[in-house]
C-alpha cells in the first residue's frame, strides 16, 4: 500500500469531521468566517475607504460596502494591476484575470 492510500483515509476523515462540525452550526462558522475576513482587510485601502475597522456585523457591513459590478471597484483594480499592495486585500495577488464576460464585452483581443 502507498503514502497516498495510507493517507487517503484518515485525511478523508478529516474532512468529514469538519464537514460535520460546520453543518452543526452554519450560521456561527459563518459569522466567524466573515469577521476573520474583515479584520484581515481593514488595513487594505479598501478597508480603510470603508470602515473596516468599525465592522462587527453584516448591517455595519451594507451600510458602507453596496453591491457593485466591475466599473464600481475599477479604481481598485487598476491600483492592484499597477503593482500597489495592499488595495482590496493585505498583500499583492501572485495573478490577476478578468473573467471572460469582459473580454468579450468590450472586445478584448488577446492571446488566451
């Protein structure tokens, strides 16, 4: 028998019992979820932009953060794209892509 298969089972069970433990209580592992996300972004200018710092519930969260599409975080974007740190998330993304709605939206011709 291989590393993998001795591995398999108990990783498996692992995943499981987490599953499980989630399920329990989805609406606490989410709250925890989000305020894990939040505190690690309220020193991203987003965060800051939006009062991360003063966040503790979803309603504190709607109030500054509206739903938006593409055109609304654009100046975000263009600051991650020029090689800012920090903007929408601590750190810079080791990779950036637009999905493909866009491209073809505005007729992006590159080379996929």
């Amino acid at each position: 028998m291989g590393i993998r298969s001795l591995l398999a089972g108990p990783a498996a069970a692992l995943v499981a019992s987490q599953t499980k433990k989630w399920a329990s209580r989805p609406g606490y592992y989410q709250q925890q979820t989000f305020e894990k996300l939040v505190r690690d972004a309220r020193h991203t200018a987003f965060g800051k932009d939006h009062g991360f710092a003063d966040i503790n519930s979803i309603e504190d969260f709607r109030k500054p953060v509206p739903v938006r599409d593409y055109e609304g975080l654009k100046s975000y974007i263009e600051r991650i794209v020029s090689g800012e740190k920090d903007v929408t998330w601590p750190g810079k993304p080791e990779y950036f892509a637009k999905n493909i709605r866009y491209y073809i939206r505005h007729q992006v011709h590159t080379d996929l």
